[in-house]
C-alpha cells in the first residue's frame, strides 16, 4: 500500500549488519594497505636522501 524505503531495510537486519561488517572490513584492510605504502616510501625517500648527502 504505502511505498516507505525504511521498511524494505528493516525486513533483513542480518543482511544490512553483514553489508556494513564487510565494508568496515574493507576499509580496515585499506587503510592499513596506505600505511604500509606510506612507512615503506618514507624509509626509501630518506634513505636516498642520506646517499645523496654523502655523495657531495
């Protein structure tokens, strides 16, 4: 009869709690992917930036 979006979500609470588990999950694991990236590049940056300096 009515139309009301809300209630085709209320229909499968599992479902929605299983969808937001894994995109937290997502997040986690990509966020923690750019940390790697980011302490990786650091380490390489200044380690070419201390061969640099020690050729001049």
């Amino acid at each position: 009869m009515f139309n009301n979006k809300k209630a085709g979500f209320m229909r499968h609470p599992y479902a929605m709690l299983t969808v937001i588990g894994l995109a937290t999950a997502g997040v986690l694991a990509v966020s923690s992917k750019m940390k790697g990236f980011i302490t990786d590049k650091t380490k390489q940056m200044s380690h070419m930036m201390h061969n640099m300096k020690n050729e001049f």
